[in-house]
C-alpha cells in the first residue's frame, strides 16, 4: 500500500493520456477512466504497463454521481489509497446560447463542473488515508472570454475555476493541494467537434506571442509542476498556459 497511485478522468486520449503516461514514467500506478472508447483505455493500459506500472480501467460518465462512487469503490479495492487526481473529462455542446437547450445545458455542466466536487469529495477520502494529495483540473481560456459557440463550455469552466478556489481552502487542512491549469486552442481530437475548428487553429498559430500555438506537452509540464513539490505553495491557482494569446484585445 506504499506505491503511489493517480487517477486520470478521461485518459484514453489527448492531453488525459499524456498525463497518464507522464505520471507513469514518474513511478505512479494509474487510474484510466473513459467514457466511450474502451479500445483506446485498454491501448492507454498497455502503455503504461509497459513502463512497469500498474493500470487499473475503469468506465464511467463522471457527470453522473453514482458512477463516480462506483468508480472510487473500484480504485479502493484495487489500490486502497489515491494520491493524485487530474480532473481532465470533459465535454460540451457547442452552440451559440441562443440555440442551447436545457439538456445541453445540464450535460455539460454535470461533466465539466459537478465532476470534479463529486469526484473531489470521494478522492479527499482515499488521500486523507496516506496523508494527503494533489488534484489538478484542465481549464480552458473559454471561462473567462468569449469563444464562439462556447457558451456552455466556458461557464463550466468558469465554475470549475470557482470550484477549485473553494476545495484548496477546504481541503487544505488535509493536506491536498487543489489548482487547475486553463489551456488556449490545442490541437487535439476534441478540437475536431469544433465547427470553427480552422478558425481557432489559424488564429492560434498567426497571433499567440510565443511564436506557435500550445501543444499538449505545453499542457502536461504545467500538470506536472503544480503536481510537484515545487509548487506546494500554490492553492486554489488557475495556470494560463497560452503562450500569451488572451493578453491581446
């Protein structure tokens, strides 16, 4: 019950399975939760175990607070303990708000915000046992300017960014550091569903600062940092990782 475990919600792909395998190579055993592609998880597990770690599958939509425990009860049985919880899961319906409707509304928000108090309650009890933990949420630049067809999204990540200042302060006294890390346009397959995809990609490479748009390595080194004991002074934080795009009018 020594070795170090991490949870990854939505790591079968993209920025989740970079984290994963990152935290893998640092020696932790890890926790792969999906949604849909059970394929992928499974090629994610292979990876990891690869390096010599443990992977534990678990299917689950984190919007829905019973799979969540279900999930959590799985973990404790096969490990009895967490360390690290990386609130990646995400989805949303991109439309303009005046073509939202309520379900849209409500499946984003379950996802991209329920998640992570309900998770984070059922995690603080697994780290409270060895003493104490991290969690890192992924963010995006849509919860604090406008992004087309983004409404829905960019206020569930605003309340996810409300929602990690909450939890650092509370769960502080248990030793769990709580921030999140909010990425501009990085080119991954969940940009895909995006109908201004091109758009946003040629904006990104033509006007961010740093000379090219954010990759998902860009996204994984800033996960690992605030995970790192180097960062143990920072709480209830949001790391803009954006190459300096959303300093520009």
């Amino acid at each position: 019950m020594t070795q170090k475990v991490a949870l990854v919600t939505g790591s079968s792909r993209g920025i989740g399975k970079a984290t994963a395998l990152r935290l893998a190579e640092q020696g932790y055993d890890i926790v792969i939760n999906y949604a849909r592609s059970k394929s992928a998880a499974l090629e994610t597990a292979s990876e990891i175990e690869a390096l010599g770690r443990k992977a534990l599958v678990v299917k689950a939509n984190v919007g829905d607070v019973e799979k969540i425990k279900k999930m959590f009860m799985e973990i404790n049985e096969a490990f009895g303990r967490l360390d690290v919880f990386v609130n990646n899961a995400a989805s949303g319906v991109l439309r303009p708000a005046m073509e939202l409707e309520e379900s849209h509304w409500d499946w984003t928000m379950n996802i991209n915000s329920k998640a992570l108090l309900f998770c984070a309650q059922e995690a603080a009890k697994l780290m409270e046992k060895s003493g104490g933990g991290k969690i890192v949420s992924i963010s995006s630049l849509g919860s604090i300017r406008y992004l087309k067809n983004y409404t829905t999204v960019g206020v569930s990540k605003a309340a996810l960014e409300a929602l990690t200042r909450y939890l650092a302060v509370e769960l502080a006294p248990m030793n769990i550091r709580v921030n999140a890390v909010s990425g501009g346009a990085v080119d991954t397959e969940a940009l895909t569903h995006f109908p201004n995809r091109e758009e946003l990609l040629a904006e990104a490479k033509e006007k961010t600062p740093a000379g090219r748009m954010v990759e998902i390595d860009d996204m994984v080194n800033s996960v690992m940092f605030l995970l790192s004991e180097e960062a143990s002074m920072i709480r209830g934080q949001t790391l803009i990782v954006d190459g300096g795009i959303s300093l520009l009018v």
